[in-house]
C-alpha cells in the first residue's frame, strides 16, 4: 500500500533540546483508519523519536487531522550496525484538547508491523524519493522537509 503522505518532519522541540527530524508516512486502511510511521533517521543528531513521540504525535492531529480513537502509530528503528530493524506500537493518552501523553510502547513482530502498515518490509527500506514510492516530495533536503509546531 502506498501512503497518503511520506515526507522529512522536523519535531517539535522543548527549551533545551535540540530539534529532532524523522521520516513520517501515513497509511490509510481500507476500513478509513490510519497508521502513522515514525522511522528514525540515522542522519538525526537531535532529538530521538522516543523522547519527542507525544509532541510528534500532538502536531500530526493537529495537521494531519487525524482520529485520536482510530489512529495506530507505529515507531520504526531501520536496521544499522548489525542491529536489526524494530518496530513499537505506541499508545498515548490524549486529554481533551487533543494533546498526547504517556506513551506506551509494545515491541511488534516483523509480520504484525507488515499488516498493521499495510506495506511490505522491503517497501518500508526503500528511501524516499524513489519514484516508485514518492508521494510528497523528493529527495531528502529542505524542500521536502515540514516543521513542527512548537
């Protein structure tokens, strides 16, 4: 399946952090749910997925409009250094001005990321911006990268 959108996000960050990037996607099922990829950059030297993943989420339902209730949001470690790829399930508690909080993470099989994505693992290694997969931009620089609110 191929995502709605599939782009370089620069997160949100706090006072003293700084600013992390990772590479969102976003599935939409064929029962009108979504799932949302994180995938962490090797090249990110700032802030990780795991310790921005509630602002990320936030400022995605804010743009993106996404359903708190349906939507399924998926962190992705790419294989590097002999360590293999790993993929998290992560659950937030939303309060009621839509702001994520206390995530929860549960590790998912290689098989169980694949049907809740919707996408083959070999699909989900291929860089962005190779036009059989390019849906919202390019190549990785500044004009294919989208910020996030603070």
């Amino acid at each position: 399946m191929k995502p709605l959108h599939d782009y370089f996000y620069r997160f949100p960050h706090e006072h003293l952090r700084v600013s992390g990037r990772c590479r969102v996607r976003i599935y939409k099922r064929n029962n009108g749910t979504h799932t949302v990829l994180l995938t962490e950059l090797n090249t990110n030297s700032g802030e990780s997925i795991a310790s921005a993943c509630d602002r990320i989420a936030t400022a995605l339902v804010a743009t993106r409009g996404l359903n708190l209730k349906t939507t399924r949001w998926i962190q992705h470690d790419p294989a590097h250094d002999d360590l293999p790829q790993v993929f998290d399930e992560v659950k937030f508690t939303w309060d009621s001005n839509n702001m994520a909080s206390d995530p929860q993470w549960w590790r998912l099989g290689d098989e169980q990321a694949e049907a809740l994505i919707g996408d083959s693992l070999s699909a989900l290694s291929r860089r962005l911006g190779d036009l059989e997969f390019q849906t919202e931009g390019g190549t990785e620089d500044a004009g294919n990268e989208t910020e996030g609110a603070a």
